[in-house]
C-alpha cells in the first residue's frame, strides 16, 4: 500500500487573509512533512510518473535514441492493432503461459502450504528449502541451468531414458515443447504464494474443523466447505499478483531463447517483443506503444479480478 | 573588421588562461585528455585490447584511455543509449552494418583532415580505405580483414575416411559427402554439419555465386521468393539425408562460437567468419581445417568478399578527437599497436604492418592470414551499404528457416515468407 499524503489545511485562519501569505504560512506549516515525504516524492515524479508520461509522448512517435523523436500520431497503435503478426504471435505466447501457470502454480502451492499445515517437523526448515526456488528464480543462472536440464542430453531426457526408456527431445529448443518447460519454471516457484498461503491457513480456527468432523464431513468436504471458501482472500490475493507478475515475465525467455524468442516465436514473450522492438531494431516509440497497451491488458485484468471478487470471495466480518 | 565575443566564449578563454597558467603553459590541454573506448567482443579480445592501450601509454603519457567491452547483442542498446543521452564514448568500435545508420545520423565524425597527418592509412588499399566511407567520407578506419569461411573437424572427416569441404567443392558433393559421414555414426547425435539455412552469411555467400545478393544498390531486396525456396530446400534434402543436424540441434545455435553445434559436439563442420577462426579453436579440442564456401557449380564465383570485420570510429562530439584519431593510428598503423592486437580482430588492411606482423604469428594466425590471401585473387566487390532495418532480416531469416526445419512450412512456403517478411522490413526502415 502507498501512504498518501495529507494536507492539513489550517481552519481556524480568518478567510480574508491575503493568499500569497496564506500558502506561504501553509507550506513552512507543513515543511517538515513534505521534507520527509522527500525521498517519496523524488521518487515518484522523477522515477515513475516522470518516465512514464515521457514514454506516453514517446509512443506517438518514431523514436531511434539517434535523432529526435518524431511525431505520427496514433500510427503505433494502429500498425499493432492491424499489421503486426509478430505482436499477435506474443500476445497468443503470453496468454498461454498466463492462463497455465497461474493456476497451476497456486494448486501447487496450496497443496505443498496443505501439506506443511499439518504440523511437520522442522516445518521453518522445510519452508526455508521450498521458498528458495523463488528467491532465485527470476535470476539468469536458474534460467541458464533449465536450459541445461531441458537440453537434448540434458538431466530430463537422462531420466526419461533410465526409468523409461524413452528418448525425449530437445525439449527447449523444439517449439512444440519449449513454452512448457518456461511454464514448469514457473510453477517451481510456487514459494512466494505457498508462504501466504500458509499463513492464510493458520488463520482457519481448527474448532471448524473439530466441528465438521463431528457431523460426519470427510477431508475433501472438510476442504471445499471450509479450508476454500475461509481461504478465498488468499486465494484472490495470490491470483491477482501472480497473474500480474506473469503478464510481466521476461528474465526466462530472455535466456532460454537468447533473446530471440525462438524457436519460431515460441517462447516470444510480450515483454520479450517489446525488448527487441527497443533495444534490439531501436524502434522505442513502438515499443512504447506497446508498453502502455501491456499496461491497459494487466489493468483489465485486475479490474475484472476484482469485480469479480465479490461473487466468489468471502471476507470474514 | 569587428570581433565579436560571446559571453561564453569569454569565459572559456578565460578559463584556458587559468589553466595555462595553473600548468605553467605548455601542453595544459593534452594532460586532460581521458579518452573511453567501447568495443564489443570476447573476453580474448578484451585482454589484447587492454595490453594495446597500456602500451599506448609509452606513446602518449599525457594520454589516458578507458576501455569499456561488451557482447555483440548488449553492444549495440548500450552504444545508441550513450550516444543519445550525448555521453558517446570517444572512440567507438563500429560494424560496417550500423555505420552508415550512425554517420547519418551525425554520431561519427568525418576522419578525411587527418588523413596523412596523424592518420596514416594510405597503404590500406582502396578497398579497405572505402569500407569505411559513408557518403564519400571517411567515417571508420578498418580494424581488421575478414571473410565467410568454413570450418571443419579434421579428426572426424578423418575418422570417417571422408575427404572434407575444400575450395572448389560444389553444394551438391559437400551434401553428399555429409550424408555419408553421418551415416558411419561415429558417434551418436553427430552430424557432418550444422544448419545454415538461417544463416545471413551464408545465404548471401549462395546468392552472389548466382550473381544476386541481399539487397541491391537501391536497397531493395535482391532476390526473389524462388531463390530463397531453393536455398531452404536443398538444406531440407540436407536435413533428410543427414548431412546437417535436425532442426532441434540446430536450434540450440544462437549463432555465436559457443553454441554453435561445431563447438558443442554435434556437427564436424561450421559456417562462420573468418577471424574467429582463434576463437572457434579455443573452444574445439581437435584441430579444425579451414575452407572457402561450398559452390552453386565449379564455374560459379566464390561469392566471398572482404569486409572489415569491425572499424574504429570517433565520436562526433568528442572533445578529444585529435588525441582520439591519434590512439586509432596507433592501432592500425603502429607496429606496436598492431602486433598487440594480432589477427583477433581479422587481417591488418595495411600491407606494411601485416608483413610485419608475419614472422611474429603462431600457427593459427597464419593459417588465418593465409586463408584471406588464399581467397583475394577470387573476391567480389564489397556489397552496397544495407539499407535502414536490414539487421531485422537475419532475424527473419534464422525464424524461417526454423519453420521449414520444424516442418510447419514448405521450402517454397518458406521462400515466400521471407521475402514477404524481408520487404515489410525494408518499407518500414
């Protein structure tokens, strides 16, 4: 949550007073607040507002980096909108890693928080181990070693030859295959969620349970009577940031595809397109454009996530 | 007659006097001068590099220089960022592909009033003085002289008891000679060659065998959907017969040295250029033989061409620039310089220096050496310049030809695609 600032307006000052002294009054009144809103305000009008209403501009233009930015109008978004199959290809990609991963990393992760909340010992150790993944997982060497483990003669073929005897193919390289193994790296980095989600089931009063098992309700009815729908916050929570962070994802398919996407455009992520239309052919105003229609995707999103919310969520007052 | 002075101009006189006077007059001028070099390329490079400008030190003491590297693919974002927030480094290495695009744009600064002075390139040759025209003016001085080349395992062509590529063999004996080394299956998942069908070089090396290219003087495209469908469909007879890795090796290739499926144990024979010859047999245990380009047919051109695999530039806003001009002579045209900097970045394009630099080569580098001068009696001209977003074609291309490779377009389907592709490339710049 951002704190907003308040602005203390002083009431008990006659209104007839001149103005000029009266905001002068209200500034050196209030000075020491926005002293130590500084850092805050530095931040957020050089860093994030400033950037992004540049970006806007920029993405009515043809920008280089080389020659000044020149102005066409909505052309970026029309071209996107009509004549780009690459930006189809991306939006198709994307929407194909968020649909499968986001669910199926918060199952796992629920099943793995379930499993935990049932008291293990050395639970914080165990937490601590699943949690890793996580805290490395955005990290280029954990791309680099999927790369290794998904490889023709990579560790998985090893094991599918072993138990099996199948011989797999080069699982990230082919384009058939190669989205899945980025949506598998991702589901291994069900920590974040599973941690929240822990927490969320301490919070269940165990009497509930004691309760339902009186009356004759088994574990599966026990968890769709009581553990989902006590849960639901959590589970809302968990949806609309994994779906954002999704949406977002680049660091994988930036490595495993070397930036290129490949193969034929199957791991060529949203922000992956964007990157190479910036830095890669030097087209920022394009790439700009297509920044601020991810932006209006993951908005969408998350408004209907949480207009959603109240048919489905229910908060404990 | 008036002589008017700015307020700026003023102060900047000013200022000189101070320092002349701070100094105790003399050169006050050339102890400022900190000169940055960005360059891209291997960490090999990077330490030759470094040694050249601590070397430069003997030359010019006044002079300071930092080096700055970076790989091929993150090189280029962070040049266009430095030059656009107008903190460009001083010297800059520069691609013959990008520095029409850079001078244009008045990124580089015109180099012709040093030449003869403190730039003495004159013995270049006009070839390799020209590569780095842009416009008829001198806008890059030639690090180095390469070509396309092709390299190949000689135990494994050995090992098969299979005679390897060399100048002069056609496509069609190179397809059939893979075929049957693969075929002894010396060991599991080798090829006799990687996949070139994505290739930018290599395609263009085709092309100019059949009098075509990839772009022409106008910068329109140069070939047609035909050409390119009959370029994907003999590497697809190539794939089926197994004279080249399947499409998911090839796809591992990011086209660089360390991935390429010579490198990693897949394929007895590489498409690659010329001066990484070194860095190809740094990381291939077995000693690998050197070749010009398969041909269309044993009458046809070579198709290969002498291109400065990189040239030295200045920026334009330099404030520096004499002492910059002065440090890339050094490179090019002093013996010193040119020795430390070997043939890593391809042949010396002065005639003098590169006789110099003959008696001080190992084994690899005059193999290097002798495959261009093998070679230049054969060369065609340099092609024209490529025309705006042509860097996006070897993208295309790479994904084409992996479409065809996968076998979700024909060879002709392929053709087309590309072409189609390549000229919504080309009218968007």
């Amino acid at each position: 949550m951002t704190v907003h600032p308040t602005v203390w307006v002083d009431e008990a000052r006659p209104a007839a007073a001149p103005r000029r002294g009266a905001l002068r009054r209200m500034l050196a009144r209030n000075a020491p607040g926005y002293l130590f809103l500084a850092p805050w305000l530095i931040g957020f009008f050089g860093l994030t507002l400033g950037p992004a209403l540049v970006s806007l501009y920029l993405s009515f233009t043809n920008y280089d980096l080389l020659r000044a930015p020149d102005w066409v109008g909505a052309a970026n978004y029309v071209r996107i909108a009509t004549d780009d199959p690459k930006f189809a290809a991306a939006m198709r990609v994307t929407f194909i890693y968020v649909v499968l991963s986001v669910p199926l990393k918060l199952v796992f992760a629920l099943a793995v928080a379930m499993a935990f909340n049932r008291g293990i010992r050395g639970l914080t150790v165990y937490r601590a181990i699943f949690y890793l993944p996580s805290l490395l997982g955005g990290s280029v060497a954990i791309a680099v070693l999927w790369r290794q483990l998904f490889a023709s003669d990579g560790l998985v073929n090893m094991l599918l030859w072993k138990a099996f005897g199948i011989e797999g193919p080069s699982w990230v390289s082919n384009p058939d295959y190669s989205l899945y193994t980025l949506v598998v790296l991702s589901i291994w980095q069900f920590g974040s969620p599973m941690i929240i989600f822990l927490a969320g089931l301490r919070q269940i009063p165990t009497d509930m349970y004691e309760a339902a098992e009186i009356d004759g309700a088994g574990k599966a009815r026990q968890f769709f009577k009581i553990t989902l729908p006590l849960l639901t916050p959590v589970v809302f929570f968990n949806a609309v940031i994994q779906t954002i962070e999704a949406f977002k994802a680049f660091t994988p398919a930036f490595i495993i595809s070397e930036g290129t996407g490949g193969p034929i455009n199957s791991t060529l992520f949203y922000t992956l397109y964007l990157y190479q239309e910036a830095f890669g052919f030097f087209r920022m105003g394009y790439a700009a454009a297509l920044a601020w229609i991810l932006l209006v995707i993951i908005a969408l999103f998350t408004a209907f996530s949480f207009l959603s919310a109240r048919y489905w969520v229910h908060y404990d007052d | 007659m008036s002589i008017t002075l700015s307020r700026r101009s003023v102060l900047s006189g000013g200022a000189a006097a101070l320092s002349l006077a701070a100094f105790g007059g003399g050169p006050a001028w050339a102890q400022s001068a900190r000169l940055r070099f960005l360059w891209w390329g291997s960490q090999e490079r990077a330490d030759r590099t470094f040694k050249a400008i601590e070397a430069y030190k003997g030359v010019a003491s006044d002079v300071s220089i930092t080096g700055e590297f970076a790989g091929w693919s993150d090189y280029w974002p962070r040049l266009a960022t430095q030059v656009a927030g107008r903190n460009a480094p001083d010297l800059i290495q520069m691609d013959y592909r990008y520095i029409f695009e850079y001078a244009r744009r008045g990124a580089l600064k015109p180099l012709d009033d040093y030449l003869d002075k403190s730039l003495n390139i004159a013995d270049f040759g006009q070839m390799n003085i020209d590569s780095g025209r842009v416009d008829g003016k001198l806008y890059g001085v030639n690090l180095g002289v390469n070509s396309s080349i092709v390299l190949y395992d000689e135990a494994a062509w050995e090992k098969a008891g299979i005679e390897p590529p060399k100048p002069g063999t056609t496509w069609e004996e190179f397809a059939e000679k893979g075929a049957a080394l693969s075929a002894k299956k010396t060991k599991p998942g080798f090829y006799a060659s990687a996949d070139a069908s994505g290739v930018e070089p290599a395609l263009e090396n085709w092309l100019r065998q059949q009098g075509k290219a990839l772009f022409t003087a106008d910068g329109a495209l140069g070939f047609e959907p035909a050409d390119a469908g009959k370029w994907f469909a003999m590497w697809a007879e190539m794939r089926k017969s197994g004279a080249c890795v399947p499409a998911d090796v090839q796809a591992l290739d990011q086209l660089n040295i360390e991935t390429n499926p010579l490198t990693t144990g897949k394929a007895a024979t590489a498409f690659a250029h010329s001066n990484q010859y070194i860095g190809y047999q740094k990381l291939n245990k077995s000693r690998l033989g050197v070749s010009s380009y398969p041909k269309v047919s044993a009458e046809s051109p070579s198709g290969h061409y002498l291109k400065p695999s990189m040239l030295i530039s200045v920026a334009n806003g330099s404030a520096h620039a004499d002492a910059a001009v002065a440090f890339a002579n050094f490179l090019v045209a002093n013996p010193t310089g040119v020795e430390i900097l070997g043939v890593e970045r391809g042949v010396p394009a002065s005639e003098s220096m590169r006789n110099g630099l003959a008696p001080k080569l190992n084994d690899l580098d005059s193999v290097m050496v002798k495959y261009i001068a093998d070679i230049t009696p054969g060369v065609g001209a340099l092609p024209p310049p490529p025309p705006p977003g042509a860097g996006e074609l070897a993208f295309a291309l790479k994904r084409v030809a992996e479409e065809v490779g996968f076998g979700r377009a024909t060879p002709e389907a392929g053709g087309e695609k590309l072409v189609r592709e390549a000229q919504t490339i080309l009218k968007r710049g």
